[in-house]
C-alpha cells in the first residue's frame, strides 16, 4: 500500500514509524505535488492532518479526497476548529481517526492503517453521525468527535458533559434536535463499537474485552451488548454479521 501523507514533520516521522516496512509513505514533496499525486491516483491511502492546512488548501484537499474516493485516515490533535474539518470529511465516507497526543501508539496505528480497506465498526458509525453532530455547539462537537479516536471513553455522562462544557439536560436537548437517542445512548454505543474487532475478528475472551475496554466487570458488557444489538458478547461474529452489528448500533444511536 502507498501511503500519502499530508502532516507535519513530527506526526510523519511517528506514522513511518508505525508503517514500515509493511507500506511505503510516499516521500513529501509539498502541497501542490500531494494534490497531483491525489487527483492522479498515484497512492492508495491518505493520511491527512486538517489542522496544518489553512482554509484554501484544507479546501482544495477536500475536494481532491472527494473526488478520488481513497480512504483516509484522520490523524490530527482535537481541537474546536479541528473537530469541525473531521466532520466535513467524514461526511464522504467512513474515515478512520487517530486523535494525535492520545492515540499514538504503534500498533494502534497500524491496526488503524490496516483496515482502510475495510472500515471499521467505529469508523462507519462517526460517519452516520457526522452530519448530526456538525449541527452541536463547538464544545460538544470536539466531545462527541473524541469519543471515536481510541483514547479512553468517559465512563458516565457527568464526565462527557463536563468535557463538553454543558449541562447534562442541555446535551440532551441538543441530542434530540440532532437526531440523536441521547448522550448515555452515544457513550454505551461508542464503547460497545470497539468490542467488535477483539471479539468477533480477535476471537478474544469477553472478560479480557470488559476489562480493557472500559467495563468494571463482565456484566454490564453482556447487559450492553444484549440491549444495543440483541445478542451477548460470545455471539459476535457467530450469530451476528459486522454489517449487522454496526446496523443495529446506528439504530440504536439515531432516531431519525
């Protein structure tokens, strides 16, 4: 896989870091020769930090992304503006998110590079809700967008508002002008998402999952996962499809 980049020095040389010798990152010759190498097709992957750019080459980037159809990968430090390109792109298909600062290990990374071809659960989930969330306050857009990079989830809504900025009854109300089921709904969706990869595909044990993913004892994993997609954890992957799955999340999360 080629690989383009468009970031800056220090997040290029982490990702290279990250990819070799598996892919090639294509050597960086400025901004004018990546939009060639874009329009052309010469990669087969980008990935693209929004915050480097300013609005006319964020714009003419955009365009190119949206015309070629490549998969990305967003790897970017969170920011209220930054989280506002985020959900411009995600618009044109799932993208996978590296939140710069929190999500930088390795593996992460190559684990996030190695399912562009096939997105994953998380990805195809932010995608169906960008559009929703692009309609938050500034300080709820950068909260909700955190939630599906791969750094820690807050474990209670008081701990999402507070990141937030907002009151929980305010979240709320904002939710459901967006279409959106509610903020507990998004969290307990956002967590379950990241279970699919270690459980159906890792065939990992669902006591190891809870434990690293968030959940104080197996239980609320099972309670979970039986109420948002109808089956118990062991079941992923055997009596429920991936495309299922992430269906019967989005159900969950979006009400219209």
């Amino acid at each position: 896989m080629r690989i383009l980049a468009i970031l800056a020095h220090d997040a290029r040389r982490h990702l290279q870091h990250a990819v070799a010798p598996a892919y090639q990152l294509l050597p960086d010759h400025g901004l004018a020769a990546s939009l060639a190498t874009l329009k052309s097709r010469g990669c087969d992957a980008l990935v693209l930090d929004p915050a480097i750019l300013d609005d006319d080459a964020y714009g003419r980037v955009l365009a190119a992304i949206a015309a070629t159809s490549l998969p990305v990968v967003i790897y970017t430090p969170l920011t209220a503006a930054g989280a506002r390109r985020v959900l411009q792109i995600e618009e044109f298909g799932p993208r996978e998110l590296i939140l710069r600062g929190v999500d930088d290990d390795l593996e992460l990374i190559r684990q996030k590079i190695a399912s562009l071809m096939a997105p994953s659960v998380t990805s195809v989930l932010f995608s169906g809700a960008a559009t929703r969330f692009r309609r938050f306050p500034e300080s709820l857009q950068t909260a909700s967008v955190r939630l599906f990079g791969g750094g820690p989830l807050p474990r209670w809504v008081d701990e999402f508002a507070e990141s937030a900025q907002l009151g929980r009854r305010s979240i709320d109300r904002w939710m459901l002008r967006s279409g959106l089921s509610g903020a507990s709904t998004l969290l307990d969706v956002a967590r379950l998402a990241r279970t699919w990869e270690p459980l159906a595909e890792r065939k990992e044990r669902p006591a190891d999952v809870a434990s690293s993913h968030g959940y104080s004892r197996l239980r609320l994993l099972v309670s979970h996962s039986r109420r948002l997609v109808g089956v118990v954890p062991a079941e992923l992957g055997r009596s429920i499809s991936r495309d299922e799955f992430t269906g019967r999340l989005s159900r969950a999360l979006l009400r219209r």
